[in-house]
C-alpha cells in the first residue's frame, strides 16, 4: 500500500508537478527501495506487537482461554516441569497472524502474485490452529482437534499454494518455479518437474507447519528459531529477486521474489515482538494457531525463493525436532523402547536435567548457526 506513494512521485514527475531534485521526489522515491520497505516491515510489525501484546494478553484472559496441560499421567516427570504453566493464556498467535498481515499490507506491492500465496497459507494454516486451540481450551484438554482432520485442512491450502506456485506464477527468463534447484549446483537439477512440483511444495508446506508446532513446546523455542529463520529467507528473498545478486552467486532469478524480503522481515519483526511476552517465563503461548501459521508461511517463503531444499539446512531445529518425534515413534513400535527420553527432542534435554533457558538459548544458538551455514551455501556453488 506504501509503495504508491512512489507511484505518486512517477505520476507527478509525468505531469511535471515535480522535479527530480525536489524534496517530494527524494522522499517518495525511497519507497520503491525494497531494503527500505522491508525495515519498514519489521519496524512495524514489531512495534504493533508491543503495542496490542498486553491488550492481547488481558483479552485472552478474560475470555478464560488458557493453556491445558498434559496430565501426569500422560507425561509423567515433565508435569513436575510444565504443570506451572496451567492457564496461561494461549491463542496468542492472533497477535503474530495479524501484524504479519498488517505489515506485509502496508509496505509490500499488492499486485505480485507470491506475496497473497505466502497470506493465504499462513492464514490458512492459521485458522487451523486456532480452530484446533479452541478445541483445547473450550474441552479443557490437550487433544484438540482429530490428527486426521489436521492433516485434511493442512493438505488442502497446501494443495492450492503449491497449484497456484507451480502454475499462476509466470515464468521470469525461463525460470519457473516448477524447477528443483539444490544447494552447491548453479543450474537446475530438473528443469521442470511438472505436476510433482505441487506434491513437493505440499510435502514442504505441511512439513513445515508440523516440525513449527512440534517445536513449540517451551517459552519462545519456536519464536525465536522462526526469528532467524525468518531473517534469512528476507536475505534469500532479496538475493533471488535481484538480477545481478543472483548472477553473481549462481541461484535462479525471478523478479516476483523482489517482494519476499518485505514479507519475511514482517515475520521477523512479527516474532521478535511476540518474543518480548512469550519470552521465558511465558505471559503467552502462540498455540497452534501461531505455531501452524509461523511453518506455513516460511515453507512458502523458501518456494517462492527457490530455496526450499535448503530450509532443511536452515530450519534445522526444526527438523531435529520432527525428526526426534518420527525416530522415537518407529523405535517404540518397531523395538519397544525409546530412544530420548521424551519427543520432541527438547524434552530429552529437559529432563536430562537442562534448565528451560539452558535448552532454549541453546537451541536459539543452533538455529543461529543452521541460518549461517545455509547462507554459506550461497558461495559453495
């Protein structure tokens, strides 16, 4: 919406209301800059969070949804750890989901295609779990909403994002999004996967959202593991949708990818403002309504980009965390005992005796080196 105040400025200069060194142009002009809209983003995302986080946080409250615990006899030692938690105010995700979709409204272009793609399934992941967290506070348990009716919903927007990624969005110099690009190869491993392309965004989108919830489980675990994640992608984004960037560094050009940046760094500052009430000890949770949400919307960030192989690079927390539950799940069935302690992984670690800060700052600093080592990848080509 922003950006029309730079189409303000070319519609005077036409009429020749303006002279390119008048103050009016130089101050319309910055906002075609997408460096400039996408700080404007993060700015503004973060300070709405502040802003509206303690009027969420009473709202929640009042409307009694607080967070149901596990019993003991569900989780046995981790009850002694968790069932301080009793009733704090969950759903917060609201507060993430909106001042993404307000930010990326106000400084994005509205007319790319990729930008309402990346909207649509975080809202739509969103509205699952806040579907599913209502459940949970309305029924005063922990199950919420049936694991098939989850994966339904959680295939069917990713289904229609990646249908609309494959084939809405245009081919730019011959570059589609259907093509596979993997980290240390400059060209395309395929050059057109065609219809597979779709079922590889939905695995990618719903794998996503799952490892994101999976991964909340502790005061700002997931939020900050999103933060950098998030900022990441802002610099794949800016990267891919920059000719000479993407030339110079050998990964596949589209201009619609120009706008990324100013939706991740909306993430970002989205996640950075959450964090200053969902920091330990927690004033708020996300819930599945953030945590689904949160997944989604960086999964097709890393499409949009054509970085979605390397999110398993840079979203290694995440996949640590789905992968402990997979691994401890077939060890269970398969052998009759468990391989951690308890899955997800940061649970092994809590009752190993880290303290909660101990694992989450530590796995923040895992998420930190996952995101450098997945820039790296940039250079190894």
């Amino acid at each position: 919406m922003i950006y029309w105040l730079y189409e303000l400025r070319q519609w005077l200069e036409a009429h020749h209301w303006i002279s390119d060194d008048a103050f009016l142009y130089k101050l319309l002009n910055i906002f075609k800059y997408h460096t400039f809209r996408a700080g404007g983003a993060a700015i503004t995302a973060f300070a709405l969070s502040l802003m509206y986080g303690n009027w969420v946080i009473r709202k929640l409250i009042s409307l009694k949804l607080g967070q149901p615990i596990r019993t003991a006899e569900e989780v046995g030692k981790l009850f002694e750890l968790q069932g301080k938690k009793v009733g704090t105010p969950t759903m917060g995700g609201v507060l993430i989901l909106s001042t993404i979709l307000i930010s990326t409204l106000l400084w994005a272009k509205l007319d790319n295609i990729m930008v309402w793609i990346i909207l649509f399934t975080t809202v739509g992941l969103g509205g699952l779990g806040f579907y599913d967290d209502y459940l949970k506070v309305s029924k005063k348990n922990s199950k919420g909403a049936s694991a098939r009716i989850k994966l339904v919903w959680q295939t069917g927007v990713a289904v229609v994002a990646g249908l609309l990624f494959a084939y809405a969005v245009p081919p730019d110099e011959g570059v589609t999004l259907r093509a596979l690009y993997v980290p240390f190869f400059k060209d395309a491993l395929i050059a057109d996967m065609g219809i597979f392309a779709v079922a590889l965004f939905t695995l990618i989108i719903v794998g996503s959202s799952n490892a994101v919830n999976l991964t909340d489980g502790l005061d700002g675990l997931a939020t900050g593991c999103s933060l950098t994640t998030a900022i990441t992608y802002a610099g794949f984004g800016y990267i891919c949708g920059n000719a000479n960037y993407s030339e110079y560094l050998g990964v596949a050009h589209h201009s619609l990818a120009n706008e990324l940046p100013i939706v991740a760094m909306a993430l970002a500052g989205a996640c950075l403002g959450f964090l200053w009430f969902n920091a330990h000890p927690a004033k708020m949770f996300m819930g599945d309504t953030g945590s689904l949400a949160l997944g989604g919307c960086i999964a097709t960030l890393a499409i949009g980009c054509k970085q979605e192989i390397v999110l398993a690079l840079v979203g290694g927390v995440f996949v640590m965390e789905a992968m402990s539950v997979i691994i401890q799940v077939i060890s269970f069935k398969k052998r009759g005992k468990r391989v951690f302690r308890m899955a997800p992984i940061h649970h092994h670690f809590e009752l190993g005796g880290w303290h909660e800060n101990q694992v989450i700052v530590r796995f923040w600093i895992l998420s930190l080196l996952f995101a450098m080592l997945g820039l790296a990848t940039l250079k190894l080509r």
